[in-house]
C-alpha cells in the first residue's frame, strides 16, 4: 500500500472470494463508504472510523477512535457507548459481523449454482458479495433516499444528512467523519426545509415524517422487526420461525409494518428487511430486477405481464423457491453482476497528427512558425446504472507544440 503504515493496521484471513469489499461497498447496499486513490476505504462507524483495504488474501482493518473533543451532541445511530481509554478494542468483531462472514460463501455460491443455471453463469466473474449486517435505521433512511435514484446520488444525500445532523467522531485525511444521525435529531423543527435547501426534493418530506413517526414509537422499535437468527453485535442468535415460500412470518409481519412510514413501499421495505434486519429472503423488485426477471426467468407475459403488487410478489416467491432463505443474497449477487456501474471498459483510442504554418510578428520581423498539432480521441463504452445499451463516450484531448520557428524577408 505505498507510503502506508503497515504497521497500524492489523489483517483478517479472507481470500477475495469470500468477501470483495471493492463489489460489496459500492452494489448499493451502504452509501457513506469512501474510497481514496490509495484504495482505503473509510467510514464512520459505531464510535470510531474504520479503514480497510485488501489483498487477495487477507482484509486490513485500522479503527480511528472517537477522540474526546468530538464528544457526540446525540446518541449514535448504532446504539454503542464511546469506548473509554483502556477499553479492549472490538473492531474484530464488528468486522467479523458487519460484513456477516459466518456463512462460507463459496458454498452459498454453489448451492445457488446448483438450483440455478443463469446463477451459475453470471456469478463467477463476481465472486465475494455479502450483504452487509447495518443499523435498521440507517438502512431505513438510504432506501427512502434511493427512490428514482443512482448510487452516486443516493451517497451525497447521505454524505450532507450525516455532515449536518450526525455527531462528528474524528478526521481522517483531514476530512470530518460523522456518525449517522438518530431519528430524534432528523425529528427536529426546521428539518424538512433544511432537507429540501440541500437537494432531497421531495423526500425531504418522507425523511422528516418517518423520522417523526419512529421517535414516536416505543425505543428500538425497529429492533423489534428484526430476525432472531440475525440479532445485533453481541446478542445470541435465535430460531427466525418456520419456513415458507412467500416468507418467514416475523419476515411478513417486518415488511408490512414498514409500509405504514413514509416513503416506503414494497422495494424500501425489502431493502431494509435484507440489508437492516437480516430477513435474507427478502427480494426487492424494482424495475431493474424487473428486466432481469423478465430477461432470464421468463415474466412478462401474461397475467405476469407488468410489475404490479401480484407480479412483485410472484418474481419474489421465484427466487425464494430456487434459492431458499438467502434468496435476497442470490438476488444481490445477480443484481451486481447486472449493474452498469461495473460495466465500463475501453473501447478504442485514436491520435490524429496535423501540422500547420502560422505567421507572427515578433520585433518588427515576420516569423513562420509550424505549430504540431495533436488530437487524442479515447472513446469509452460506459454502461451506466438502469440502461439497457451501451453509450459510446468520446473525450478529446487537444496539445499543440511549437516544432520549429524560421525568420522570412518581407516581401519589397
């Protein structure tokens, strides 16, 4: 890692085929994750700041306390007291949950091969996705902010939430790093407006109610819509009930109480059961899984002919019959391996040469001066986030340089 300070930083064994954090921070699970030119990924996380990077055989991880001067002004989202000095550090641990690495993955990978022969043709070339183990609300916000979306955008809304209401930890790189902000300070008067000045459009609105209507509830009231076999860091996992193919009960139960906020429809709903309450059978359908199960699972014809609440619910009991209770983990690694974000590529590259004579004055005499001209033309085939075709992108680059200069007589 160049000028970095190994020394600082302490490894986990995790071969990139359990776990690429490259894929998995940036497929639309989590948008506060940022990514320097060294490659360190860094985020303000459960009272500290966590920087990791990668090898292909071992995660690096360094934890950045909360310094004292940065005292939170409100309870962090993740519900964890400021480490006092002495304290054991438990970066391990929340590692070892966040990116939920019990399961071995290459066997998931297989199972789902096996039930599924479009799996076993995309998977392989995007090896090491998980689905990450976040704070409810957290998950809750993010996915009210993705409606009619793009991840890019989607992060700077969360980057401004947290920069103006979430309590500063520390700096890294000189950059401020703020927790996630509570749903009692996104509950305050004069948040709605705010919300909308910094760029949410109309979902300021939502953010603003749900964050009301949360705070209004009994305390850790969406911890109560949590599966048991999924608990938070530290707590003992329990039975999730009984299967079945449209969902597990409590997994029902969680996606209809989520309904009742702001700003959450069937999709939010099951990105917050998946990504924030470890329901792993949940699939959110938007239209972009609508293509892929159009396109490879044959919906879209007849009564399964539009995306309406029966079709969304019929695409989700599909995946669930093939895959099982990690449905939504199957569909996320489809869902990547569909996302135009990692389709860019080059295409070609072209340099023109052109030569011409321009005529100066310089001190009284007239100069001939050839002047070389290069023009680069490097054109990208981009694929971006939701588009079916390819858009062919071409950036110019234009230098001149002076090849030689000749003084010439005027003509009498």
């Amino acid at each position: 890692m160049g000028a970095m300070n190994l020394a600082e930083w302490h490894k986990l064994p995790v071969p990139l085929t359990e776990l690429c954090i490259n894929t998995t921070l940036r497929c639309g699970q989590s948008f506060r994750w940022r990514k320097n030119d060294a490659g360190v990924w860094s985020m303000a996380l459960h009272n500290r700041i966590l920087c990791l990077h990668q090898d292909p055989e071992y995660l690096y991880y360094r934890s950045i306390s909360s310094s004292p001067s940065h005292a939170p002004p409100t309870p962090p989202s993740s519900n964890t007291p400021p480490r006092s000095p002495g304290t054991p550090d438990d970066t391990h641990e929340l590692l070892q949950h966040y990116f939920n690495l019990t399961p071995n993955l290459t066997g998931l990978y297989q199972r789902w091969s096996v039930a599924d022969a479009n799996f076993a043709k995309k998977a392989p070339k995007f090896t090491g996705v998980r689905i990450l183990k976040q704070d409810a609300w957290e998950a809750l916000v993010g996915f009210i902010c993705s409606s009619n979306n793009n991840i890019a955008r989607i992060s700077q809304m969360i980057h401004k939430l947290c920069l103006n209401y979430g309590p500063l930890l520390g700096h890294f790189e000189g950059e401020p790093y703020h927790d996630f902000p509570s749903p009692h300070r996104l509950a305050q008067e004069g948040v709605e407006a705010n919300l909308r000045s910094l760029g949410f459009g109309y979902r300021a609105k939502y953010l603003y109610t749900t964050a009301c209507m949360v705070s209004e509830k009994p305390k850790d009231w969406l911890e109560t819509l949590r599966n048991p076999e999924s608990p938070l860091l530290g707590a003992k996992a329990q039975s999730g009930g009984d299967w079945s193919a449209s969902g597990r009960e409590g997994y029902r139960s969680a996606h209809e109480a989520l309904l009742e906020l702001q700003g959450v429809g069937p999709k939010v709903a099951d990105c917050v059961c998946l990504m924030g309450l470890g329901w792993g059978e949940a699939v959110p359908v938007d239209t972009h899984v609508w293509q892929i199960a159009q396109r490879d699972y044959k919906f879209g014809r007849g009564k399964h002919s539009s995306l309406t609440k029966a079709t969304y619910d019929a695409v989700g009991d599909k995946f669930r019959s093939l895959w099982g209770k990690e449905a939504g983990w199957a569909h996320s690694v489809l869902f990547t391996a569909d996302l135009r974000a990692f389709s860019e590529r080059l295409v070609g590259k072209v340099e023109k040469k052109e030569e011409e004579v321009v005529v100066k004055r310089e001190e009284g005499e007239e100069v001939e001066e050839v002047v070389e001209k290069v023009v680069k033309m490097v054109e990208r085939g981009i694929k971006r986030e939701h588009e079916d075709g390819e858009t062919k992108v071409l950036e110019v680059e234009e230098k001149k340089k002076t090849v030689r200069k000749s003084k010439r007589r005027r003509k009498t």
